[in-house]
C-alpha cells in the first residue's frame, strides 16, 4: 500500500522532471484554443503529419466548411479535396465524415460540450468509439479544447521519453501509459500543466530523446534517467 511518504516522492519526481524541462524548453502559454469538435478534426489531421501541414489543411477545411454541420453532409471525397497533403488523406476523410455523423445520431446535435462534465474515463470511453479515435486523440480533444479537462495527451515522442526516462514501463503502449500517468501525475496539476508537460516532454523527444541515438549528453534528465543508466 502505498504510503504518504511514497506519495510526497512521486510528486517530488514529477515536479523534479517539469523544473528540469522548464529550465531547458521554457513553458507553453496556451492563449488559443479550438472548441471540441474542431480540436476533433485538427487532432485526426495531425496524426503521422507535420504540424504545418496539418494545420494547413485544417484551415482549409475550415474555410470549405464554416459550419461543421455540412460536414455530416459532405461525401468523404469533397472532405479529402480539402486535405489532401496530410498522410493518409483518403483514410481521414471517411473516418471524419463517419465521425460527425455518429456523433450527430448519438446525440441529436453536434456538439461535444457535454464532456465537460463526464468523468474523464467515460469521457475517454464515448470518445474512443468514434472512427479511428484511439486515447492520443481522445485526450487531446479533452485537454487541447476549450473543454480543458484533466487528461495527459501522449503521443510517440511523449511514450518514448516517459518509458525511456522511468516514469512508465518500458514496454507501456499509449493506452496503459495514460493509465499509469492519470494516476501518477500529481492532483494539484491542472489541464493546462497536463498541456505544458506534454508539449516539454514532445519537445525532449523532438530534439534530445529521438527514437535512434538520443543525445543523453545534453538531456537535461540524463541524472536519474533509467534508461542511461542500463547503458
Ligand atoms: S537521458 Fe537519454 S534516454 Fe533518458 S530521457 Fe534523456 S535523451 Fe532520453
């Protein structure tokens, strides 16, 4: 069972790993953010795409499609004209017509702002059974969004650092590595320090802690990375 003293070190880890990023990467200040559903689009876009395109192609889309509604009428080859330069173009285009139609006859409108207020596994759970909605994209529409709920988006480079690092295990896939860290991640972390800490460990992944010769020289949590020391 787990005792105060070990709670009291786990917070110590995590807020010892956000000093070191913060004294390395800066923080985000998140002054903008998407309602939900298009938080929705803009996340499925951007899986396996650079974000300059990605958001190229959202803009696009936005302006073909002011009104998301039409997007429940649209056929997903008048979507995929409008983001053809993402990576597999043609999959999101039906998966996101799909979308806003299921979400459409699920619940009479077309609106997420019912999320607000679910508690964050249910919320994971209805998101996640929308097409090609997995829980990178699911947290992402939860935290990125207006809704700004208490949920850590991971992606690749955020699974690698924190698996690398110690913070999940090793073999961790982004559904259990949200598990392990919902539970780990200190309470007094608001949504906005969930966003920050996800953009500072990107970042590590981005630029020190790549997939294939990380540079742990200059990583700023080289000291008690697990992964340098079975070096
Ligand atoms: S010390 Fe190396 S393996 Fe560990 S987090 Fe930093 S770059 Fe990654």
């Amino acid at each position: 069972m787990a005792t105060m003293f070990s709670f009291d070190l786990e917070i110590e880890r995590f807020e010892s790993v956000r000093r070191r990023l913060s004294a390395k990467c800066g923080s985000v200040f998140w002054n903008e953010r998407l309602d939900p559903l298009s938080q929705l689009v803009r996340s499925c876009l951007g899986a396996r795409t650079y974000d300059a395109v990605s958001w190229k192609a959202f803009f696009t889309l936005t302006d073909a499609f002011p009104d998301w509604n039409a997007l429940v009428a649209a056929t997903p080859d008048q979507v995929l004209s409008h983001i053809q330069e993402v990576t597999f173009a043609e999959d999101k285009a039906r998966h996101l017509v799909s979308a806003f139609r299921m979400i459409k006859a699920r619940t009479g409108g077309l609106s997420l702002e019912f999320l607000s207020t679910w508690p964050i596994e249910a919320a994971h759970i209805w998101l996640e059974g929308l097409p090609n909605v997995g829980p990178k994209v699911a947290a992402a529409v939860l935290n990125f969004s207006t809704l700004e709920r208490r949920s850590m988006v991971i992606d690749t480079h955020v699974l690698r650092v924190t698996a690398r690092y110690g913070l999940v295990a090793r073999d961790a896939d982004i559904r259990s590595a949200w598990g392990s860290l919902m539970e780990m991640l200190p309470e007094h972390w608001t949504s906005r320090d969930l966003a920050n800490f996800h953009v500072q460990l990107k970042n590590l992944g981005q630029t020190h802690c790549r997939p294939v010769g990380p540079d742990c020289g200059r990583c700023p949590l080289a000291d008690d990375c697990a992964a340098k020391r079975s070096h």
